[in-house]
C-alpha cells in the first residue's frame, strides 16, 4: 500500500509530477491512498491524472474532500467514479 498526500494547488504544472507519484505507487503493487485533505486548487488536470489512477490500480481519495476537490466532481459528474473515504484513518482501514 501507499500513501500519496496531496497538498496544495494542482494544475498543468503539477500533474507530471504527480503522474509519476501515481506511477511509482503502481510499481509497488497493492493499493493507493491519495490523502486530499491538502488540496487548495484543483483543475481539470488534477481530475484527469487521479482518473488515469483510477483505472491502472486501486485508489482510495482519502477526505474529507476539501471544497475545490468537492466542485470538480461534483461539477464533471465523477464523484461515483471514486471510492471516498471520511478520513486517511478510514482509508488505511479498509
């Protein structure tokens, strides 16, 4: 398992980095927690680079989904598309 924490803003200029934060966990085997409790900004990149995630191992977003996160699923529809956890604590758990 692994633990991605995400803080602060999350745009064109981060998401290489993180895709390859996502790649790396991939390497590991098992399962990914993205811990978002840290996000101040999040684009359309951020929600792109967590669905490619999505689909190449099994993530966990751990929350609560800060308030940019919230809008960007919310907005786009993709909130289902994601196991979402009340807390890092829950995610850990499961």
């Amino acid at each position: 398992m692994s633990v991605i924490n995400l803080v602060g803003d999350f745009d064109a200029d981060s998401a290489k980095e993180l895709t390859r934060a996502f790649e790396e966990a991939a390497r590991g085997g098992g399962r990914t927690i993205a811990d978002c409790t840290g996000i101040t900004f999040a684009d359309v990149f951020l929600l792109h680079t967590l669905l490619d995630a999505n689909t190449t191992h099994d993530l966990t977003l751990a929350g609560p989904p800060p308030y940019p996160l919230l809008v960007l699923l919310d907005g786009t529809g993709t909130t289902d598309r994601f196991t979402i956890t009340p807390d890092l604590h829950s995610a850990l758990d499961q």
